[in-house]
C-alpha cells in the first residue's frame, strides 16, 4: 500500500490541482463577476440572437422513410462488396447467388416504388392514383368494408 | 462463405432436402411481388397459403406417403444446417401451424380497414426463421434463424397500429426479444471463446474433456443462452412480457406466437442439449430443473383469477412450457419422443383454442373478444364454436380422450423413468391447481343468463376456411387423444440425427 502511495502522488496532486483551479476560477468569477436579469436573458441562445418560435420543429415523417430506404439499401450493397474480394475464388456459383440476391432487393425495391414509399413530395401534390396500392392506409380514415355479421 | 463453393455447390440431394426452405423463401418474394401489383387480401392470402402448401408437399410425402417418395435423409447442407428427420418434424409442424394462423389471419383481417395483405408476407418471414432455427446445427444458423423468427413478429404483434395494447404489445415484445437476443449473442461468445466453435458438434464432442475456469466459462454462456431462450419461450421468471404481449397482439398472431415460435425454439433447445451434451453440465440442468419448477408455478398460480382469456392461454402455456422442460430434463431417446408428441398435442389444442378466440373477435371491435364474460352463455349462441373451445380446454386440462392428457402422460413416464420425483409432483400438483381454471372458464361457457337468448348465431362461413380449420383441429385433438399410434409412430421416425 505505502508503495502504491509512494508511485501514484503525483498523479494524484495532479488531480486536485486541476480540480482546484476550476473551482477557483468558477468561484471567483461568481464571488467577483456582476449580475445581469432579463427577459431573455436566462434563455439559452446562440450568438447573441434571441431565437424567434420554438424548436418544436415537426419535420415530415417522409424523412424517416427516405433514411430508412438509404440504410436498407445501402447494407445490402456492403454485402456486394464481399462477393467482389471474392470473385474469382466464389466463380459461377457465387455469380448466381449474387445474382438471386440483387433479385430479390430489386423486387423490394419495386415494392417500395409501387407503394408509394418513394414518392417524397406530400400526397396532395403528387395526386397519387386511387388504383395503386399505398404503403401506409390509415384505417380510421379509410372506407368501411361490408360489415361481417 | 467459402465452404460453399470449395466444393462446387450443393448436391442434388442437398437441394431437394432445402426444398421447403426454398419454396418458402420463393413464396415470400412472390407475395411481395403480387402486393407491389395489386393490394387485394383474397389473393395475397391464396398466394401465401398456396405457397405454405408448397413447402409442406415434400415433407408430407416423406412422413405420410413413405412408399412413394422419401426426402434423402439426413442431409448437412453446408455446417449450418443439419436437415434429419428431427428437423423435417418440426418443419412440418411449423408449417402446418403458419397455415393455420394464415386462415385465422384471413378470417381477422377481413374486418379490418388498414393495409391486410402485410400480415402475411410478416407471417412468412417469421416461419421461414422457424424452419432454419429447428434445422440449425451451429450458433451462427440458430441467431440467424432465431432473428428472422422473431423481427417480423414485433410487425406482426403491433400490427392493429391504431390500438394501443397492440401497439404497446409489438412494442414490448420488440424490447424483451432484443435484450434476450443479447444475451444468447453474448453466451455465445463466451462459449466460442473457450471452444474455437460454433458447431454444436464439435461443442459436444469437446465438452467433456475441458475443465477448470473454461468450463465455467462454458456453463456461464450457457446459461445467458439458457436466459435468451427462456425469454423467448416465457419460462419463470423470464414470463413478464408474456400476458401483455399475447393480450395486446391480435388474436391470430397471439395463436402464432403461442405455438410456432416456441415449438421452433424448444425444439432447438433439446437438439442443442442433446448434440452439445449440456447434459454433462449438472448446473445447468439444476438451473433448467429450478425453471421447470417455477414456470408450472407461476404459470398455473398467476391463471388462477384471471378474468382474460388471452390472458389466461397465457399464463397456461407458461405452465405448459415448464412441464415439457420436465421432459427435456429427463434426457435420453424417451425424452426426445415425449417433447414431440407433448409439443404436437400443445400445438394443435393451442391453436383450437386461439382459433375460436380469433373467430368471436375482429379488428375495431375495441378490443378482441377476450372477457370471459364475453364468453358467458355462449354455447347459447355459437354451440359449435363452443364445443369447439370445451375441447380444447379440456385438452389443456389434459383430461383423458383429448390430446392433452397423451402428451401430459408421457412427459410423466418419461420424468418416471428418470426418478424425477420432485419435478414430477410439481407436475402433477401445476395439473391439478390447472383443472380449476380451465374448468372455471368452461362453466362460464354454459351459464345460461336469463336475458341470452336461445339461438344459433349464423356462423359466417366468409370466416369458412378459419371456422373449417378450427374444427379440423378439434377433431385432430380427438384422435390424438383416442388413437394416437399413428401419430406416436411418426414422432417416434423423426428422432435426431
């Protein structure tokens, strides 16, 4: 124990120094520093702009959509880059996994298109079809189907 | 991947045995295809259901018409997977469970507004996790399998997004089933760590020649393994998602939750014991015993005053699950047999019993017709639809003439055999404290109230493929209870490898 003591009390000098000095300089700029109150002024903001509104920003749902589509596709393509180190060992078999793999993304894809998923201008301006399937029907608003008895 | 293409591919052999998975995996991207065409439910069902029967034609030729054509069994298709006659049982159980659940789907979904046709596309991905986890003889095919099963049902659970308890259910579940996933991932660290595999094999065959701190290196990961399955298969005190989660899902999915998921992870959970030799563990199958005994007491205890239904399956099939792990502890050929025919006789008679659920309830009725008061009198207006859920009650009772009581005799004989005798009373007294409540729900049943009418509701027969399933399904709950050699024949084929 004394040598543990003995190696680390530098270190630990180190540490209550530091702490010392950030306590002395908040101290004595609290001690000696001078008060202002405001309207704003207990507001946190940025360069000296009171910011106008509030942050409560509601930001369209489509944007979870689009990063969403970008992160699924962009993982599958990753897988892509492991059949390319490895093209020449994998050969025709590996050519046709591949090639059953970008199949079923694109059908995925085609999916998506379909559904609407990539149209990213709100509904009423694109004047989507009725015809065309959607990716998201809310059911409240949606026509009542013949009830079951 | 490299081992795949060492060789050059797979043999004809491999492929025809991966035929069911194949078929399956074809199916999902086909109903994507036929959704992204036209949303209409009836064909996006017919599709899905179509394809099932696809994947299934091969397995039942192989169990059923022997003669004609025999799948070339057992097959290691690359290290992950192992198909053999185990894995082939279980992947017709499964499958004939999706089916099952894809008819109440189409009889549920037809009252509901929003988009239908996903349900099924969820439901095959999750099957499809169902049949690689059962075939899966290494960690790599099990997690693989295991997150495929179990992704899609947080979709399908949450799937009512406009109710609350559905959407609170897919959310709860989605938490549980990661945390659990986390955990198995990190036991299986823990034991590759030691071992230098992954292969269930070669775990069991190093098994007994490691000692000191690796071994109980070894049996920590097993056990954090033990937990993520105990998870996902409800056991005490892993069971606290249970309730809400099959309460607040809708009625078909809750069916499906109830049995394919936990058929497919039970049934691993005894390969890995038996091609791992856990048995050689004896903490773990002191910590497997002291599960047992937990799961037949809260599941039966906390069932006792229940007034859901949903709720009540519940808890039962918490109860359920502790006595096949009675089972599993028992060890040895018998064992193996007697989760197989336990795990048939709980399938079908679970399934029954969700299926009638199912068919009283619709979507935007509020809430699924899960009151037992909703139930009070019913067999005054849906005597078939009762008769149906008497059945199945008593098979949960395990009475004897239904399936239940096969499948509860012979997870005694095989406990027997063993000299189980504390798991053994904690069975039978979990049955008898059991026998209260299902018989309590099924005089509610018959109550006749003054102000309940004498009639026959007209059962829709729009819901006719779910209602003619259901009754398949009682009648199957029969013969197994009355005849069930044929039955005990095909388990008793389907040993492991």
């Amino acid at each position: 124990m004394p040598s543990l003591i003995a190696q680390n009390w530098a270190f630990g000098i180190y540490v209550a120094a530091t702490l010392a000095i950030v306590f002395l300089m908040l101290g004595l700029s609290y001690v000696l520093g001078g008060r202002a109150r405001g309207r704003a002024k207990n507001d946190p903001f940025e360069s000296g702009v009171v910011s106008p509104g509030s942050g409560h920003l509601r930001i369209s749902a489509k944007f979870y959509l689009v990063a969403m589509f970008f992160v699924i596709f962009d993982l599958e393509a990753v897988f892509l880059y492991a059949w390319a180190v490895s093209i020449r060992q994998t050969g025709w078999v590996g050519f046709m996994e591949v090639l059953v793999f970008v199949a079923v993304l694109l059908i995925g894809l085609v999916y998506i298109w379909r559904l609407g998923g990539l149209d990213w201008a709100p509904l009423s301006r694109t004047q989507r079809s009725r015809s065309l399937p959607t990716l998201y029907r809310d059911p409240a608003s949606a026509p009542q189907p013949k009830p079951q008895a | 991947m490299s081992f795949l293409y060492v060789h050059g591919g797979l043999t004809p052999a491999q492929w025809i045995t991966l035929l069911p998975i194949l078929i399956l995996s074809a199916t999902i991207v086909f109903v994507t295809g036929a959704i992204a065409i036209k949303r209409h439910h009836w064909w996006n069902a017919t599709i899905s259901v179509a394809g099932l029967n696809l994947a299934l034609l091969p397995l039942f030729v192989h169990f059923w018409l022997p003669q004609l054509w025999t799948l070339p069994l057992p097959q290691t298709v690359t290290p992950l997977l192992g198909i053999d006659g185990y894995a082939c049982f279980y992947m017709a159980m499964i499958l004939v469970t999706a089916l099952a659940t894809a008819t109440l789907s189409h009889a549920y979904m037809e009252g509901y507004n929003g988009n239908r046709e996903e349900v099924y596309l969820l439901l095959l991905l999750s099957t499809l996790g169902g049949l690689v986890v059962v075939c899966s003889r290494h960690f790599a095919s099990f997690f693989i399998g295991l997150e495929l099963l179990s992704v899609p049902l947080y979709g399908m659970a949450g799937y009512l997004v406009k109710e609350r308890r559905s959407l609170e259910a897919g959310t709860k579940y989605l938490v549980l089933s990661a945390v659990a996933s986390a955990f198995i991932l990190f036991g299986m660290a823990l034991i590759y760590s030691q071992m230098g595999t992954l292969a269930f094999a070669e775990i069991g065959a190093h098994i007994g020649v490691i000692g000191g701190s690796e071994r109980s290196v070894i049996v920590l990961g097993s056990a954090m393994i033990l937990v993520g399955i105990g998870f996902k298969l409800s056991l005490s005190p892993f069971h606290l998602w249970t309730p809400d989660v099959y309460e607040g899902a809708p009625a078909p999915v809750t069916s499906y939750l109830a049995t394919a998921s936990k058929t497919a992870v039970f049934a691993l959970l005894v390969r890995y014991f038996v091609e791992a030799r856990a048995y050689q563990m004896p903490s773990l199958v002191n910590v497997l015993s002291a599960l047992a005994i937990l799961s037949i007491i809260f599941g039966n205890v906390l069932a006792l005053r229940q007034d859901n239904l949903k709720r009540l399956l519940a808890y039962s099939s918490i109860a359920h699950f502790g006595y096949l792990l009675v089972a599993v502890i028992a060890s040895g050929p018998l064992a193996v047999e007697a989760v197989g025919v336990y795990l048939l006789t709980y399938v079908v008679t679970t399934l029954a019993a969700f299926g009638v659920v199912t068919l009283m309830s619709s979507p935007y009725n509020d809430h699924d017709a899960e009151d037992i008061f909703d139930y009070r009198g019913l067999f005054w207006r849906r005597p078939y639809l009762t008769a149906i859920l008497t059945v199945a009650l008593l098979s949960l009772a395990g009475v004897p003439l239904t399936a239940g009581f096969i499948g509860k005799f012979y997870v005694i004989t095989a406990g027997a055999d063993k000299h189980l005798w504390l798991l053994l009373a904690a069975v039978v007294l979990g049955s008898a404290v059991g026998l209260f409540y299902y018989l309590r729900t099924m005089i509610q049943l018959y109550l006749r109230q003054r102000w309940v009418q004498k009639y026959s509701a007209p059962l829709n027969w729009a819901q006719g493929t779910g209602g003619a399933m259901v009754v398949l399904l009682m009648l199957a709950m029969l013969l197994l209870g009355i005849f069930p050699t044929p039955f005990i024949a095909l388990v008793q084929a389907a040993g492991l490898l």
